[in-house]
C-alpha cells in the first residue's frame, strides 16, 4: 500500500496540464496589385440631355492603369457609372450606359485581355494572367428623361468609377 500511495500521486501529478504560453505569429501581405488614375473622367454636355466622357462630345474619358507584379493573382473589376455620387435635384430617371476597354498593355502576352473578359452591366471582369502594366479606358454616357429626352437641371455632376483589385 506504501508503494501504490505514492504511484497515485505521481500519476496525478503527471495528469496535470502544465501552464502553457500561447505564441502568435503575424505578418502582413501586401497587394501586388496596385492601382492609378492616370487620367480623371470629364462629361461634356453635347445637348441638353446627354452628358458623355467621348472627346467629340467635350468630354474626357477616364483612363486607370494597373500594375501587377504576381502573375495569375489578381482579377481586375471595373464598372462604369450608373448613378451621381453628387448633382442637383433630378425628378426624372437617368438611362446609363458605359464600356470599359483595355487600351494599352505593356506586354504583347496581355493582348487577349478584352476578349477573355467577361461582362454584366455595367462590371468587366479580367484575368490579369500576366505580370505587368495594362491601361483601361471608361466610356460612360448618361441620358436624362427616361427616353424623352428632357434637360439636366444646371449644375455639377459626378459619377465614379469603381476599379477593384481582386484576389483569386
């Protein structure tokens, strides 16, 4: 009995968790997907109800360069406006309707971009497959009355251009 007294302490002892430290691990990820405007949108105003980014229309098109340093990581998505994030009262409907085009690459590997995209109003989506720079153009038009072809109520206007970085 003398001897089992003691392997019964023992045993509850060892049973005993002991007190244990938790230890983190950190680290940051940066993107490697960085974006830039390298020209800001401009509407001009062809007739009293059209406002438009084309350049015969007095307008700018905005134009956004992304660059990618990791190939087959990163989805661009882009979408042109459908509303006014300022403007002056509007009582009737505005129609909206936009592109978004690759305009240049910087390598000749990136030139399927636009046909391999895809599209849902008013949201392009590419595969950026390849390291490197590709530069985007948004056409965006907004036509006021709902058809009818009513005038914008003087005043400022701005829409903005959504452009994401995507991780796949």
């Amino acid at each position: 009995m003398k001897k089992i007294i003691p392997v019964v302490i023992s045993l509850i002892f060892s049973a005993t968790p002991i007190l244990a430290d938790n230890i983190d691990i950190t680290g940051e990820v940066q993107s490697r997907c960085i974006i830039n405007t390298d020209t800001p949108g401009r509407y001009g105003n062809p007739n009293a109800y059209t406002l438009n980014t084309t350049a015969a229309d007095g307008g700018q098109k905005p134009n956004v360069r992304i660059d990618v340093s990791l190939a087959n990581a990163y989805f661009a998505q882009i979408s042109y406006p459908t509303s006014f994030s300022t403007s002056p009262s509007l009582s009737d409907t505005v129609a909206w309707t936009g592109a978004v085009t690759v305009e240049q690459t910087s390598s000749s590997s990136m030139s399927g971009y636009q046909a391999a995209s895809t599209f849902v109003a008013p949201l392009r989506q590419y595969a950026l497959t390849v390291a490197g720079t590709t530069w985007f153009e948004i056409t965006s038009v907004a036509t006021y009355g709902g058809g009818q072809n009513k005038a914008f109520p003087s005043g400022s206007y701005k829409a903005i251009v959504l452009v994401e970085c995507v991780a796949q």
